[in-house]
C-alpha cells in the first residue's frame, strides 16, 4: 500500500489532552469532534458568535461556550469547524489576533489554505484532522465504539511535533480506531471537492432523481420508481461498501449483472467522464474555489434556488409519505449521536 495508515497504538492521546483545545462551530462535524474529544478527556471550549442558535445546543451537552475568539485565546489548539465560507472572515476578525508562537490551527477540511484564503503565521503549526464523512455519523461511530476513517495533513510544522499532535487529535475522535491516512491539504481538498461534486452528492443525486424522472415520466407508479431508484440504492451500495463492486455483482441476480455490465457504460459513458475530468480542472486550478466564494459574497442566489428546486422535486414528497410507514428507516440527526 502507498499511503501511510495510523492506528490507535501509532497515535498518544496524552498529546492532546495535555492541551486545550478550542472547536469553532458546533454543526455537524463540531458537535462531533467537541462530544468526542470532551468524552476522550480532553479539555475542550467551543467558539461561537453571540447569536449563534448552536449556542443552546452545546450548552444543553454541558460544553463551555465562549465567542470565537474567546475561545482561541484561551486555547493551545483551535479547531476552525465553522462553515468554509465563514472561515477567512473569523479567523481575521477572531483567531489571527489570538495567536501565539507554540500554538496549533487545525482545520477538517482544507479549503481556506489550498485556495490562499487564510494564511497563518509561521511560528503556529497548521495541520488537518479530516473524517471522511458526515458528522453525525462521526459521532453514532464514536459512542458505538467504532470510528470514521480520517484524513491527517500537516501544512507547517512549526513545532516539529505537528504530526503526532494531529494523530492524537484524530485518536480523540475515534478516527485512528478506524484509520488516519497521511495526505497533504492539496490532495484532501482537490479529491473531497470532486468526491462530493462528481460521484458522492451532485453525481448520485443527479442519477436518483433522473432515474426517478424517466420511470415517473413513463407512466410508472412515483412509489415503485422511488423504490427503485433511491430506497434500494442502499442496499446496493451496502454491498459494495462490504466487499466491494464484486460482492454486489456476486449479490444481484444474473439479469441484472448482466444489465449492469451491459447498460451501466451507457449511462456514464464518455462524455460524463469527460465532464468529470471538466470539474476537476476546475477544482484544479482555483476556478470552483472562486465561483463559490463570489456565490456567498452574493448572498448565495443560486445555491438558494437551486436549493429550493431539489426540495420540491417530486421525488421528495413521495420520499415523504413512503418512509413514514417505514419505522426503520428514518433515524433521526441528532446533536449527540
Ligand atoms: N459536514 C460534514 O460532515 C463535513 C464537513 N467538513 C468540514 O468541516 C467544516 C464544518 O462544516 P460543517 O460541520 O458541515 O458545518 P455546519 O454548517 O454543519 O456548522 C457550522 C457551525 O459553525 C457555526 N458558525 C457559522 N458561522 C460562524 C462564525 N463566523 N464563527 C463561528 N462559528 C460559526 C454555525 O453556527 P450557527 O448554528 O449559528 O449557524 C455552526 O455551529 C467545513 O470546513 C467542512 O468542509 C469536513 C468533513 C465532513
Ligand atoms: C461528502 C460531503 C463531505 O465532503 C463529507 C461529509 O465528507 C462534506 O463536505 O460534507
Ligand atoms: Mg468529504
Ligand atoms: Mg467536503
């Protein structure tokens, strides 16, 4: 294998609970890394603004709420966890004031660095603790004993140790229980755009809700199409996750491997791999980076719209109605687990 995998027994957890360590944001990944670091011994505060309505939350769990920049005077390491946009303007307004030689900037994901928006002095360490996937499940894994895998970089290592900090951190949150992989923030932030654009949000529900169209579109009842174009993707994609592509064609039926094979190339063929190589470019060279950044400085028009033509996709409404008879399914997101 090529990449460095750290486990539990590779990482110190003493590292990071002889540190404070502030988490600004208290949404889905910060509500995660707080409950979990605070549960690993760790002293934890969390920064938010003063109006923030995440503010209740943390202090219904029983975290010490301070502003941003409270919090990162106070503390040895600050975790930013606030949304990527918001990030450049926090951290000038409240973290880059309250910096010291000997402390350590974390991100869990790094856009604001590749893409320049944040440059930290060069006497702090810098680094990554980025868990591959949502944060809600982050913590469900955590309280169940088990982890997601993380992503761990270093951009300055100012201390030295920076690494090993990060190890420690990522063992606080149960990421080396699962595994840390060493990458750099260039490679995080480039594969997690295109991941989440290309194959993982934009690319699968791009594909559900197509696939939904052309069933509903052809007379076909919503509820059977529902099934089988979002409800059951689950299932299939639970088997790949078990054992890869092969366990689920060894899984299905001969038909359908066989319509698989034989039709799957036709769906995403050439030129879908070609735009895909398209988005990536764009990830590349800064391009996506900047048409998002001017999108928020707007006020976000078009993620609003585009946001609220999702919601009244008809696929929804069905979505609705079906899993309400499905006491199973819908497991509620909560800010605990
Ligand atoms: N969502 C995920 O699972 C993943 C996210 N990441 C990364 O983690 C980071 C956080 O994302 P995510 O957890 O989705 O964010 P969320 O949108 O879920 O939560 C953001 C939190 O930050 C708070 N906040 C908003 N503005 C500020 C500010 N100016 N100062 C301080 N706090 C602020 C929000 O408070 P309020 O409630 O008041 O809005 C909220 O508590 C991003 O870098 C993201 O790319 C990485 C891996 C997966
Ligand atoms: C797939 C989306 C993600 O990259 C994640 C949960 O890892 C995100 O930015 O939320
Ligand atoms: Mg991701
Ligand atoms: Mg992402």
């Amino acid at each position: 294998m090529s990449v460095e995998v750290y486990y539990d027994d590779d990482a110190d957890l003493g590292l990071i609970q002889g540190r404070k360590v502030a988490v600004i944001g208290y949404g889905s990944q910060g509500h995660a890394h707080a409950l979990s670091l605070r549960d690993s011994g760790v002293d934890v505060v969390i920064g938010l603004p003063a109006g923030s309505k995440s503010r209740p939350k943390a202090e219904e769990q029983g975290l010490r709420v301070l502003t941003p920049a409270e919090a990162a005077a106070e503390a040895d390491v600050i975790m930013i966890l606030a949304p990527d946009t918001a990030q450049r303007g926090l951290y000038a307004e409240a973290i880059a004031p309250n910096l010291a030689p000997g402390k350590a900037l974390f991100f869990g994901h790094g856009f604001n660095i590749r893409y320049d928006l944040i440059k930290p002095p060069a006497d702090v360490d810098v680094a990554m603790v980025a868990p591959k996937g949502p944060g809600h499940l982050v913590r469900r894994q955590y309280v169940d004993g088990k982890g997601v895998p993380c992503l761990v970089a270093v951009e300055q290592d100012a201390s030295g140790t920076a690494f090993q900090l990060a190890l420690s951190y990522a063992k606080g949150i149960g990421g080396t229980r699962a595994g840390a992989i060493r990458t750099t923030f260039t490679e995080e932030t480039e594969t997690d755009l295109f991941g989440e654009q290309a194959v993982l949000c934009g690319g699968a529900a791009a594909l559900v809700q197509t696939g939904f169209e052309v069933l509903t579109e052809a007379g076909y009842a919503p509820e059977v199409a529902y099934f089988e174009c979002l409800h059951e993707l689950k299932l299939i994609v639970d088997l790949m996750y078990e054992g890869g592509i092969a366990r689920m064609r060894y899984s299905v039926s001969d038909t359908a491997e066989y319509g698989d094979l034989s039709r799957g190339p036709r769906v995403i063929d050439s030129r879908v791999k070609d735009e895909m190589r398209k988005i990536l470019g764009e990830i590349q060279s800064g391009e996506f980076a900047r048409e998002w950044v001017a999108e928020d400085e707007a006020g976000r028009p078009n993620f609003a719209k585009w946001r609220a033509e999702g919601a009244a996709h008809p696929i929804e409404e069905t979505g609705q109605k079906l899993r309400a008879m499905m006491s199973w399914v819908d497991r509620p997101i909560t800010e605990t687990a």
